[in-house]
C-alpha cells in the first residue's frame, strides 16, 4: 500500500491552480487530456428541455459547446424522474416523464458530431471520429410505474444502458438511503428490494442495463449484487470514509463492489467529499486515490452530477474538464491509471453487461 501513501502525501502537497504548475508539467498534463477517451457517467439533462444543447451562451453546465472546449469525450445524461407518491398517478407520471426525456435524448443523434451510443463500441467509434458519445441512462426506477418490463422496452427503444433503482425517498423497488419525510417515508419499506426490485433487476441484467446503485440503501445495494448477475454499479456517489454521507459508500459496499467486479464513479459534489461542503477538485482526487488503494484502480471512475447539482471548485462545468486530468496526474497516478480511471473501467464494465444479454 505504500504507493498509495505516497501518492495521497504527494497530492496533498501539490497545489491545483494552473500558476502552478511548472509550464512544460502542465503541457504534458494537457497533451494526455487531449488523448484520453474521458467519460463523464452521470448528467442530468435540464427539464423542461430548454433547446440550449448547441447555445454557446447558456447557464448549463453541460452542452455540446462546453464539452469541446473542456475535452469532455463521452457522457451519459440521465433522464432524471423525481420520486413521486406510490400509487396509480405517480407511477403514471414517472412513466410518462421518462419517455419524454429519453426522447429528448435520443434527439441529440446527428447533430453537430453527436453520437448517441448504445454499446462500449459505439462509444470508441465516436471517440475515433472524434464526436461526442452520449449514453442514455435513467435516474431513479420510479421512472418504470411499476412495471419492471418497462426497463426491456427502454433499453429496446432508446438505448438505455444504466438505472438507478431509487433517487431520495423509497420506490416500488427498493429503499433509498436518503428517506423522504415528505412523502411519508419510515427508515425501510421493503428492507433493500422488494420482489418488484429484484425482477427488475432480472430484466436489467437480459436486456444489458446497467443496475446502478447510487441513491440506494445500504441494504438494497447489498442484496442487488447477491441478485445481479452482471456487476453493479454506483454511478456518482463517494467514499464514506472520507466523509459521512448516507449516499456515499462505505468500506464493506466498497469490498463488496471488489468481490463482485463492480464500479464506483467518484462525484463531484461538495458535500460528498467533504463534511458540511465545500469539496474541491483536491478532495475528489483524495476520494479516488482512497478507493484505488482500498480495491483497486480498475474499481473506480469519474463523474460530476452536472445540472443536478455537482460542480467544485476547479470542476464547476464541462469546460473544465482538463483540471481533473491535472489533479489525477499530480497526485501519481500513471497515464494508463487514469485511461482507465477516465473511461476505460466503465467501457469495460458496459461490455460485461452487453455480452451477459447476449448470453441470457
């Protein structure tokens, strides 16, 4: 474990700011963020749509425009479904919802060098041809109405490759970690999944979508990956050790995910990196290079949480994606570390997924 010490101990004396850094270490940071294939795994999309995907004028975070400038490769955007009441109108609501923002989506294809993927190869092609690679996703399981055969019929139509099974508050599916006192919600309400989780889950795993267990309990998170037969995943969510959060994930989910080939994608929101806020660009590295020593480098990956909330100091939008790069490198990682860390780890574990569906 020494290198990671060292790595941490280097990092913490290393500061981020471009004045910083001698100009031939920060050309050779540049140089490898232009080669990478970076791959952001969880941004919401604004909502209602807005038409600002192109603007080069606008307040989001994330847009065509602002992944160029920042070197941003690939990104999955999450139609995001707030957790409702569970009955007949909200479960209408959510279903509703989901279709409309997927179809916004899906929308992007074409336009301007954009590529909407739906397998780990189609994400290189468009890397190749230099486009940018969208990746459907769905946040919260609420979305399905609580039909678990819905999630065939999305991946069919739109591509969509991860779910979160909740967001905050508790679902048809499983519990949340983050309980919504104004929806009525007790600690637990199926004790992890429910049987509905768990077909879910089934029909996730056939139809080569990701389970994604960012925003889940612990006991939910637990129990998806006995039932999973492909590896889990967290989508944006942060190490518990390093600060006390119920939506980060503590040292046995961390083993867990180990055990089972799983993924954890480091977020960028301030308070999942440091207690009470104010995480930076530093407190980010800190949480990766915390994980990468615990389990490994091949268990651990990038994503911001931009226009739901994410954005730090040195990462407050796309057009910075490079500091990460800068930051990743300071704090010792290899060149090929932070391929992997960047894009590689999540490519390889979309094409577990994809080659389990084609097995089941």
């Amino acid at each position: 474990m020494k290198k990671g010490i060292d790595r941490i101990g280097r990092f913490d004396k290393r500061p981020l700011a471009h004045d910083a850094f001698p100009s031939d270490l920060e050309q050779t940071m540049t140089d490898l963020h232009d080669t990478l294939l970076t791959l952001d795994s969880h941004i919401d999309i604004p909502w209602p749509d807005r038409q600002d995907a192109w603007a080069e004028e606008t307040s989001r975070q994330v847009n065509v425009p602002k992944t160029r400038k920042g070197g941003l490769r690939a990104v999955c955007l999450a139609a995001y479904i707030p957790q409702g009441p569970r009955d007949d109108d909200g479960h209408a609501e959510g279903w509703f919802r989901v279709q409309a923002m997927l179809n916004v989506i899906s929308g992007l294809e074409g336009g301007q060098g954009v590529r909407v993927c739906r397998t780990a190869a189609d994400v290189r092609a468009a890397y190749e041809a230099d486009d940018l690679a969208v990746i459907p996703a769905i946040e919260n399981g609420h979305a399905l109405g609580g039909q678990p055969e819905r999630i065939t019929e999305l991946a069919r139509k739109y591509g969509v490759r991860y779910m979160t099974l909740t967001h905050n508050g508790h679902n048809a599916l499983a519990d949340a970690a983050i309980p919504r006192k104004d929806l009525e919600d007790s600690e637990t309400l199926h004790e992890g999944l429910s049987d509905l989780g768990r077909e879910a889950i089934a029909k996730m795993n056939r139809s080569g979508v990701l389970v994604d267990v960012s925003h889940a309990a612990k006991s939910t998170m637990m129990q998806a990956t006995e039932v999973s037969t492909t590896p889990v995943f967290a989508s944006h969510s942060c190490a518990r050790a390093l600060c006390d959060h119920p939506r980060n994930l503590d040292d046995e989910q961390l083993d867990r995910l180990k055990e089972t080939g799983g993924l954890i994608q480091v977020t960028a929101m301030g308070s999942f990196l440091k207690k009470g806020g104010g995480g930076t660009v530093e407190d980010l590295v800190r949480h990766v290079s915390y994980i990468a020593d615990r389990i490994g480098v091949e268990h651990v990956g990038i994503s911001s949480d931009f226009d739901g909330g994410g954005g730090i100091p040195g990462w407050k939008d796309a057009t910075e994606t490079a500091n990460v790069t800068r930051a990743l490198q300071a704090a010792g990682f290899s060149d090929k570390d932070i391929a992997a860390i960047w894009g590689g780890n999540m490519l390889r574990l979309l094409e577990t997924a994809e080659k389990a569906a084609t097995q089941a």
